[in-house]
C-alpha cells in the first residue's frame, strides 16, 4: 500500500470522519461536507552513514488536509461546531502517533510521529461554506543497508 493510500485510510478511521460525503486526493468541492488531502511531497530532514555503510535517513512527508463545511457568515454556533471537530481531529491524530495506533511508514516505528496542527479558518464565503486547513506532517526513519 502506497503512503497516501495508507494515510487516506487511516484519515477515515477519525471517528468523526463520517461527517465527510466526500474526501479526494488534490481536490475539495465547495460543496459542504467534503474534504481533500493534498499533499506537499517528502523532506529529508537527517542522514546518518555508519562506518559500515549502511545509511539511516529521517524523512518527513507534509500534507494539507481540507475541510468545507457550513458556516453562514457571522453564525457563530456553527463556527464553533466547525472549531471544535478541527481541534478534536488534531487531538485525535496526536492520541494515535502517540499510542503507536496511527501507520508506520517507516523502518523504525518507535520514532515516528504524525503532527496535525495550525488548524484554521482557510477561506468564508457568503454562501454558507468555508474551508478550514489543517498542516499533518509524518515524520519517519528509513533504513539503507549495504
């Protein structure tokens, strides 16, 4: 299973997920209820050779991940609703890196660690939708044997 697809799933395994109609790769509608995981490609933040040869690399994947929900403007419940599932999905994703529930990418489990954070208010419109941004990184050792 690729890493996107891996990511994907674990996404929808967020028990509040099912509030989402729809989630795609590199797109979101401006449909309420839907979502996108669009993401910004691999950082190799360390590397290690060993006097053997044998390389260890730390590798970072980065993602945006989109939400559009309703939010008619000055609707402050609904602003809060929306606030609140951002905010409980971070925490989410911070209990799963944290419990070794959430994938492994890597070759070193115990290191890894997937982060949401910043999540925010990205775009309102007067039409009763705005898109909310959350920035996930996974971060992830890869082994390099010779």
């Amino acid at each position: 299973m690729s890493a996107l697809a891996k990511l994907k799933s674990w996404l929808a395994e967020y028990p509040g997920f099912d509030i989402l109609s729809a989630f795609q790769v590199d797109y979101t509608d401006q449909i309420p209820r839907n979502g996108g995981l669009f993401p910004s490609g691999l950082v190799e933040i360390e590397r290690r050779r060993d006097i053997l040869g044998n390389v260890t690399v730390t590798n970072q994947y980065n993602f945006g991940l989109y939400y559009v929900f309703e939010k008619a403007p000055g609707d402050d419940q609904g602003a809060t609703i929306n606030a609140d599932w951002i905010m409980d999905f971070q925490e989410w994703a911070q209990e799963q890196s944290a419990t070794g529930a959430a994938p492994v990418f890597g070759d070193a489990p115990q290191n890894e660690k997937i982060i949401a954070q910043n999540g925010v208010l990205y775009e309102a419109d007067g039409e009763g939708t705005a898109t909310y941004m959350v920035q996930l990184s996974v971060q992830y050792v890869k082994k390099f044997e010779r």
